[in-house]
C-alpha cells in the first residue's frame, strides 16, 4: 500500500469469514524497520490508547486498521491475524520535505522526496522517483526555475527557485504504473 504523509490509511483485514461480525478476536501486529514484530493492544475491538502513535489508530467495524495523519515512521509491515489466518500488508509513505532556503544562493531550497518503506522491500529500482512540473512535464537537468538532483536509493532532490510560485509533483512508478504522488 501506497500514501503521502498526512493521509487516511486503511490498512484492510481480509480474514474475516461473512459469518463473522466481530473484530474481538483480531490482533494486529506491526514491524519497521525500528522496532521487531510490536502488538498493538487490541481489547474489545479497539486499539488501547497507551502511546502518542495510538491515539492515530483504530479498527473499523470491518476489522480493518487506520491509521490517521499518517508519517514516514508508519512505513512497514502490518499483519492482521485471528484464529482463522492473517494478512500481510506493506505500507510505504511518500513524503516531500524543503530545505532551509540559503540565501547565498538567490533564494532557491532543494525539495527531498523520499519513499520510506520496509527494508525487505528492498531500494527503489533507478528512475523511479520523478520530478513534474504544474503541466506534467518531467523535469530532468535544469531548466527555468529548477535543477534535478538526481536520485539516491529512495530520495530523490529537486532545487527550486523560492520566487516561482509554481507547483512540483514527486511520483514513486513501478513499471509505468504511479503508485502514489506528493506535492510540493
């Protein structure tokens, strides 16, 4: 699964037989790439509000967990498991985060676009975090406004011009597929 921080995840719990209507067997479990196979404490159907991360969390009456205002530090695996099986899930977060401007430099910050995902997913495959510009033109070299930085692992930079007022789209693709987008 595929979302920019700030957004709504549903993080969904395909376990349940139509027989059941309950979520008071379910458990969810998470691992980033931080922290080893932790519990979420689930009791009566609910998340139990014990941490700042928590309070983010609940179980819709599909089982199903989300996962409000998401941030990078969501990124990982979840799985949700009941006496009848579990599902694996991955979730990778885009986020875009500006430089301080330097003003030696005419006014321009260097825009960081980064995929943030469970470390068994491996690094992002070359060329696929793309720059765009508010027309949905790809932005290579530099040109009015902007020099690309080029891409490392799963951060890609773009230096824009703090004048413009104009509008930067990161995308993350697998094969011609945009899997989630941010904007800058």
């Amino acid at each position: 699964l595929y979302h920019r921080a700030g957004d709504e995840a549903a993080l969904p719990c395909d376990i349940m037989s139509s027989s059941s209507s309950s979520c008071h067997d379910v458990n969810w479990f998470y691992n980033t790439d931080k922290n080893q196979n932790t519990q979420l404490e689930v009791q009566d159907g609910n998340v139990v509000q014990s941490s700042s991360r928590a309070s983010r969390l609940h179980m819709n009456s599909n089982c199903s967990l989300i996962i409000n205002n998401i941030t990078a530090e969501d990124a990982g695996w979840f799985s949700c498991r009941s006496g009848s099986g579990s599902t694996l899930l991955y979730l990778s977060v885009l986020t875009i985060s500006p430089s301080d401007a330097d003003p030696s430099s005419d006014g321009a910050i260097t825009l960081r676009c980064s995929l943030w995902r469970h470390s068994v997913l491996g690094s992002c495959p070359h060329k696929s975090l793309r720059w765009l510009n508010e027309t949905g033109g790809e932005l290579f070299g530099e040109g009015d406004g902007y020099k690309f930085g080029g891409q490392a692992d799963c951060d890609s930079f773009l230096t824009v011009n703090l004048q413009s007022s104009r509008r930067f789209t990161c995308q993350f693709v697998e094969g011609n597929e945009v899997k989630v987008e941010a904007h800058y």
